[in-house]
C-alpha cells in the first residue's frame, strides 16, 4: 500500500471535512525544550486497553526527558467514561490528560467545553517537538479528532477495526475456509458449535458495549442507525433483520452467560480456546496472542467481517488523548500527549501489534522486522479501515444511545420478541434525539 494509499485509510470511516496543515505561529525567539516544565506534576486518566497499556510502559522514559513526574488511573473503558463526567462536571482540576473514547464522547464533551482545543498547541514551534507533524496522521483519523468547526480535540491513539478472529488450527483440522458472508458465519457457527468444549461463536451481549458490534452488522445488512434527515432509524427492515441475526447466533451458538460479555469477556473466552469465531476489535489480538496467558497463541486467523446482504463495512473507532480544559497544567500536559503519540511510540505500538494512525509507522524498519503478529492480521486491518465506517452515530447523547439499543439486543438474545423490543428502542432513541439534537 503506498503512503498515498494509507493516508487516506479510514477517511470513509468518518463524516466531515479533513483538517488539513498548519500554519506555524510564531515562536517570537523560544525553541522547544523538553525540560521546559521540569518539576511539574501531572495526572493521566486513562482506560484499559491496549493502547494505554503499552504506553504506560514508557512513561519512565517521559519522566527522565522532561523532569516531570506522572501519575495515572486506568479503568476499564466504561468506568473510566463515568469517572471522566463525574469529575468534569464537578469541575474538578485533577485530572491533567485523558484517554477519550472519542466516539462516545466527541460530540458531548465539546459542546460540554470539556476539551482544550489543540490547534494553538499544534501551531506552537515552542510547545510542539519539530518532529511531531501532524500530517503524519491518516486523513480518518484527523477527520475523528476534529469537531464540525475545525476544532482539534484529541490526538488520536489507533484506529480500530472490527474484524473476524478464527481458530486457524480447527478450521485447518476441519478442511473449512473462513467465511466470506455472514450466511457462511452463520453456517460454520453451528457447524463448529460442540458446548461444552466448543462454542461457535462469541461477540458482545452486554448493553451499551453491544451497541458497536450490533451498529457493524447492521452496516452490513445495508442500514444505518439515523435516517439521511437525523431521525432515529432503528425499526427498519434492516435494523430487524440486523438483531434476529445477532440475538440468534448468539442464543444458539454462544457461550452461557454471554448477555453479560463485554470485550474483556469474550477475549477471555476465546484466548481460553472455548470458541470457534470471534468478532470484535483488531487490536485485541494482544490478548488472544499472549504466548504466556492464551492457549490460543499461533492458532488465530484474522478476516475482514464477511460481507452482508447491503454490502461489505467495517465499524471503526478512533480514542484520542486529550487535554482537560479544567487542567491546571495545560501546557505541560500537552509535552504528555505529544509525547504518547509520537512517531517513535507509534513504532513501538505497532511492533507490539497495536494497530496506529500514524502513516511513517506502517513503513517502520523495526516494523518490518518485528512483525508481533502473522501477515492476515495486518492485511485484515488495513482491508477493513478501507472501507470502514465510524460505528456509532456522532450525536451528542451516545452513551444514551448504546443504553438504548444495547437493552433492545440484550432482550433480544434472551429471546424477547425483536420488533417490540425495537419499537421501544426506537421510541426511545427519537426522544433522546429530539432532546439532545436541537440546534
């Protein structure tokens, strides 16, 4: 793939206008100088997951080349949410840096005035390292960063793509393909189905962390979860025929208890070798590759998800760092996210197998001679980010939303019928919209 061809990955996956190169502001004489905030004391709020725990790592690093010392939280990614409103709305200065979900929290924490606008930062010769360059940033993921005026919010961490995990090693045992249709992952779930030794498939069932994975297939059933005018969209025929299929796999060919799976659950449950196929994001391959914690190490496959009966998507996912607007150390806060998304960090990310948005990093030396994972992980990840799609609608009341839907699918899988639950939800979801949408 050319750089051409990478800067412009994920650009689908977003909506609006990309932001474009900076005019550098003057420095007026100052130079950049890591030790510029030396003795200065910092708290990161962050949530676990791969990104973050890599980059934790390294902070060591930070501290010795700027004199500042860090300290930080991390919190599964619906607690750390919770915390981060709590505090913000408090008004609380505490937390200096965050690890922002951007597509639960873009919409709301701008509007909020929760973020501190990077562009002057960006456009700082004193503030910024020469070697950052923004540029370096896919086109989607600069898009997902940036609010409908051109604001910056965050810098974003990695993009993540829902894909298709598969055991390579029983596929192989089997003479079986991996599917290239959700009517064949339909098939193959019930042929691999043998409980309690083997379940066909898992994805998430939880409410509110099963709204990503149900808004990928839906994309795939050809629907869309507003109308082209913003209204909710959420009882037509796709959207039906989105969680018959999704409640139905689950309910027949899913693990007990998978109502109450998040990601963490259903890694869990497939590193442990308890399932056939797995559908969630790319970047936990981490786990499931783990030589010292997951028996399936070596033994997964990595797929685009299958084509549906509306086309061929891939949900997408941007996290950013950011800085709180209530953050008595912005500046010096900044030196933390600039350096957390750095060329050199991103190198590391990607070797580790954390997939980045970093352009120069996926032509990285070190890359190509560390692969951490085999050639179908890479090929899945970039063939999905070409034709990815932001997986949850960019309003301002989404954590709103995924309540929503996500009790909808859970009723669902326990077998409630689809089109009550649904015209619940959709009742529900305009309200939120007609509340929270106003111009």
């Amino acid at each position: 793939m050319s750089r051409r061809d990478l800067l412009r990955v994920g650009g689908a996956a977003v909506l609006g206008a990309g932001v474009g190169p900076f005019v550098w502001a003057s420095a007026k004489g100052q130079t950049f100088d890591w030790k510029r905030f030396r003795g200065k004391e910092l708290f990161v709020m962050l949530a676990k997951h791969p990104w973050p725990e890599e980059m934790v790592k390294w902070i060591p690093e930070f501290q010795d080349l700027t004199g500042m010392k860090v300290n930080y939280e991390m919190l599964p990614d619906q607690q750390q949410r919770q915390k981060n409103v709590v505090q913000f709305t408090a008004g609380d200065p505490g937390t200096d840096a965050f690890y922002s979900s951007l597509h639960v929290e873009k919409k709301r924490f701008w509007k909020s005035g929760w973020y501190e606008p990077l562009n002057p930062y960006l456009q700082n010769r004193s503030l910024t390292n020469p070697d950052f360059d923004w540029n370096d940033f896919t086109e989607g993921a600069r898009t997902t960063a940036a609010q409908p005026d051109g604001t910056i919010s965050a810098i974003p961490c990695f993009m993540d793509a829902l894909i298709l995990f598969y055991r390579k090693d029983i596929f192989q045992a089997k003479g079986l393909k991996p599917p290239k249709t959700m009517a064949e992952m339909e098939e193959l779930a019930k042929k691999l189905h043998n409980p309690p030794q083997m379940y066909g498939i898992v994805y998430r069932g939880l409410k509110n962390a099963n709204a990503a994975t149900w808004d990928g297939m839906l994309f795939n059933f050809g629907g869309d979860m507003l109308t082209k005018d913003g209204k909710a969209n959420l009882t037509s025929k796709e959207a039906v025929a989105t969680t018959e299929y999704y409640a139905r796999l689950l309910r027949n060919y899913g693990p007990p208890g998978v109502v109450q799976f998040n990601w963490y659950e259903c890694s869990s449950a497939f590193s442990q070798g308890q399932i056939a196929m797995y559908y969630d994001g790319v970047n936990f391959a981490n786990i499931l590759e783990d030589k010292e914690k997951a028996k399936t190490a070596g033994k997964v496959g990595y797929v685009i998800f299958p084509k549906g009966p509306g086309g061929q998507w891939a949900a997408t996912f941007t996290p950013g760092m950011a800085i709180s607007r209530l953050s008595r150390n912005k500046e010096a806060a900044w030196y933390f996210v600039q350096w957390s998304t750095s060329k050199k960090n991103y190198v590391r990310q990607l070797v580790a197998g954390v997939g980045v948005p970093r352009v120069s990093a996926w032509s990285a030396p070190e890359v190509q001679a560390k692969r951490k994972y085999p050639q179908d992980w890479y090929e899945a990840y970039l063939e999905s980010l070409k034709v990815g799609r932001l997986g949850v609608p960019e309003i301002v009341g989404v954590t709103e939303y995924r309540d929503i839907i996500g009790v909808a699918i859970e009723k669902a899988i326990e077998g409630a019928d689809v089109r009550t639950v649904l015209n619940q939800a959709q009742k529900e979801f305009q309200e939120l919209l007609d509340k929270t949408e106003k111009a």
